[in-house]
C-alpha cells in the first residue's frame, strides 16, 4: 500500500529553521508561522525509525513525504529559501545511502524562480517520486503559464506533480495568534481556498498546456469538483473526467469521499494520509474500493498506467 502524502523534517532542516529570526522559524519545538497560530511540534513525529515502524503496522509499503509548502519556503527569495530546500533533499541522499526502505520525497523547487537544471537533477534521484508545487503559486491560469516550463519538466521526465496548501495570506496590519482563532483555523479555510482556486485553474488552462502531466490535488482538491452544478449554473462546465488528474484524499473520510466517488468516480483517488498532522482514514466502502485507493491508484498516479 501506498501513503502519497506524509510529512518528515530531517535533523539539518529543523536546525535551520531554529537558526532564523523571523517565520517561518522554530522556537525549540513551537512552530511560528505569519498567519497560523503557533503548533507545538512532537518531536518523535520526525523520527524516521518511529514513523517506518508505524507505517509497517499500518500495512503502509511507500510512504512519499513532502516538504511542508504552509512554511513558505518554496515562495521566499531564491537566496533564502535555497539552503533550507538543500536541506530537504539532502533527505533523499540519507535515504538512498542507508538504504532505508518504505520512503521517497517529493522534490520542492522556488517558484519565483525556479532552477530548472536543479530540479531536472533531483527529479532523477531514484528516491524522489515527482514535483510537490504549493496551491497559490497555481491560483489563476495565469499563473499555470507562468510555471508551465517547470511543470514541463516533471512532464518530460514522466513523474507527477502534487498540489498541497500553500502559507497562509497575511493581511497588512494584521497577524494570526492562538488566540485569534482555533487552531484549526487555516487548515479549513485557506488551505481548501488554495486548493479550489488552484484545481479551477488547472482546469482551464492545466490540461491545454500540459497535455501528458499527471497532477494531484492533496485535501481532494478543496473538493472543487463537488462544485460542478454551480460552476454549470455560472456558465463554465466540468466537461470530461480527466484521467490524468488525482485527489489525495487527506483528512477526509466516508462522506466526502462517497461524494467525490459520485462526480469523478473511483480511478482517480489516491490515499494520503498527512502524517503527522492527520491520521489516516479508510472510508470503508469495500473491499475492491480499498484496493483502488491504496495500492492500484496510486500505482497510476506515480508510474503512469491508463485508467
């Protein structure tokens, strides 16, 4: 079975993060972000011995972890954010040369500027399994065009793309604190936004550009194509299920998924579970659904087989 969504900060990362002054940042293990409420981090969430063995319970052969994209990194100036996204991938290197099993990464890229030969280069590493891209560098078909020579790249070399929530948008004058909201707060109001926003952009102009690239929305999408009757009614149209689109199905269970199931059908939905912040879910629809979600579909998301 296979997990496409889970989160691991190797030890040189979260040094990093402990070394800067502003967010995003680490105060020991307290998380401070602009515009989220500060998260305690467990520490043993990030040990790479801890999470196999709890994979291995859970029946879980590849787990496919990612940079966390609400940090922002992937959205700072190119000078900034290039030694904490060296840090990421130096996980991959620790991977291969242990030879621990049960892991890949989804490689991370700057998208202000992106350094496509640095990229072409990890999207070959055997343990990296394609390109994570956060949800508001893709918000409008604008920005699709924008990044398509990147996406291009991940197309040529036959690997997929996962779209996960970006950082939150801070307001001028205005910051998010625990006491602000709960701290549940972006989880359900920024991050479904990003990732509506970013499968409707895609949707009009993804696909034209990009004919043979295999996407995933992580949180099925902000369930935007749940939207179908009102994007009809407001004069768009959903069209044909595109095969090559997927939804991560991340901290949703039974009902949500059911309804995806009635708008997209079941090929496209692959099992992620968002560790550590989420538990995973099985929705229990069956026996022959369990093994579509699991094992056959994320098979075709990652290694391209017709649905």
């Amino acid at each position: 079975m296979t997990d496409c969504h889970q989160h691991l900060w190797p030890a040189a990362f979260v040094e990093l993060l402990r070394r800067r002054h502003r967010g995003p940042r680490l105060e020991g293990w307290t998380l401070l972000l602009d515009g989220e409420p500060p998260y305690v981090v467990d520490p043993a969430a990030h040990d790479l011995v801890a999470r196999r063995a709890t994979d291995a319970a859970d029946g879980i052969d590849l787990a496919l972890l990612s940079l966390s994209s609400p940090l922002g990194i992937e959205s700072m100036h190119p000078d900034e954010s290039a030694p904490l996204l060296a840090a990421w991938h130096s996980l991959a290197d620790d991977l291969e040369r242990d030879r621990v099993e049960g892991f890949g990464l989804w490689a991370s890229v700057n998208v202000i500027d992106p350094d496509l030969a640095d990229l072409a280069t990890w999207l070959r590493h055997p343990r990296v399994h394609g390109l994570q891209v956060p949800a508001p560098a893709l918000a409008d078909p604008a920005s699709v065009e924008r990044l398509a020579p990147m996406l291009a790249l991940v197309e040529a070399a036959d690997l997929p793309v996962l779209v996960h929530p970006g950082p939150v948008l801070v307001h001028p004058g205005r910051s998010v604190e625990a006491q602000d909201v709960p701290g549940w707060w972006p989880a359900l109001t920024s991050y479904t936004a990003q990732l509506s926003a970013s499968w409707f952009a895609w949707h009009v102009a993804g696909r034209r550009l990009l004919p043979r690239l295999r996407i995933a929305f992580v949180g099925l999408a902000g369930l935007a194509p749940l939207h179908h009757e009102r994007l009809a009614q407001r004069g768009g149209e959903l069209g044909a299920i595109d095969p090559l689109v997927h939804y991560e199905t991340s901290s949703y269970g039974t009902r949500a998924i059911d309804a995806m199931v009635r708008v997209v059908g079941v090929d496209p939905l692959v099992h992620g579970s968002d560790r550590p912040y989420a538990r995973p879910t099985d929705p229990g629809l069956g026996a022959a659904f369990s093994q579509s979600l699991f094992v056959t579909n994320p098979a075709h998301l990652l290694n391209g087989a017709p649905r």
